[in-house]
C-alpha cells in the first residue's frame, strides 16, 4: 500500500528531524534542513490492519529551537505540521484532528497536527478493515462537528442578519 504524509516544516536553528513507523517498523528517518511543505511517499508490502502509523518528531531542544519576542510569543519553530495522511484512496486531514501526539514526557495533546515538541503522533487503525474504520471515522465527524449556522455566517461576513437587516458594528 502506498502510504502518503505531507507536511509543513518550520527549520528555526536548523530542521527537526522526523521518523516513520508502522507496526514497530521503521519505514522511513530524515533530518528536515528546508522550511515550507514536504511529502514522504512510502509503500509497505502486504499491508495489514488493524495497525499503527507512527509520525515521530525528534530533533528539537526546548531552549534553543523556538524563538521567543519579549512577551513569550512565538515568532519562528523548529516544528512539523501534518496536513494530510493517505491510505491508498484513503485521504485523512480533518479526521487527523482526532489522534493524539504524545510528547515523549507522556503529556498527550489532543485535537493536534502540530508538532512542537519531541514525541510521536499516532494513527491507530484499530480494524482489520481500513475501509469500514475509515467509514467510522467519517462517521463520527459527521455526528460530533457542530452544526453549521448560515444566518450566524451572514451576520459575520456580510452584517446582515436574518431579517435583511443591516448590522452595524
């Protein structure tokens, strides 16, 4: 199976370093040393789920690599941003919201594509069907994602609310 991870590098004080495992297999290891977007393309031989997909960050030391202005605020990162996983035909961005990154001090972070700390972000594929537990995710966005509210939406944008009427800010 061909497996697809595009990501977004930010190289303050040089790049961070990222590896790839599935199932305790190490699939892939690099260094970053350009910012901007990347794509690691791998292929696994006789693909089996249920599985694990490993996006471990390394590289990064808490005191050197992120620079800070005057009110602590973060103005470059050594750091990598997922932006897309694929399965074959199976295309995860929005639904890798709901996988965990755990630094490697144990905090887990949730509802998180970023990486700035050393640790690991794990996708669990815990059906022996990739499609049916792609399904389930689907599945689960739909019923958990809050409602969209169109009349909200055109008083934000365009200060009009569901009367017609302008709103005046």
């Amino acid at each position: 199976m061909k497996i697809l991870i595009k990501l977004i590098i930010r190289n303050y004080n040089g790049g961070p370093g990222v590896n790839v495992h599935y199932d305790n297999k190490k699939l892939f290891g690099k260094i970053f040393t350009t910012a901007g977007p990347h794509t690691i393309e791998l292929w696994i031989d006789n693909f089996k789920t249920p599985g694990s997909l490993v996006i471990e960050m390394f590289n990064k030391n808490m005191k050197y690599d992120t620079l800070l202005d005057g009110k602590k605020n973060i103005i470059d990162d050594k750091a990598c941003y997922i932006t897309e996983v694929c399965f074959g035909d199976i295309s995860l961005t929005d639904e890798l919201f709901l996988f965990n990154f755990i630094r490697n001090n144990g905090i887990v972070i949730s509802n998180n594509v970023y990486m700035g700390f050393n640790g690991k972000f794990v996708i669990d594929i815990n059906d022996n069907n990739i499609h049916r537990w792609y399904d389930g995710l689907q599945k689960y966005l739909i019923t958990n994602s809050e409602q969209y509210d169109y009349e909200k939406f055109k008083t934000e944008i365009f200060g009009v609310n569901k009367d017609n009427f302008v709103v005046k800010y």
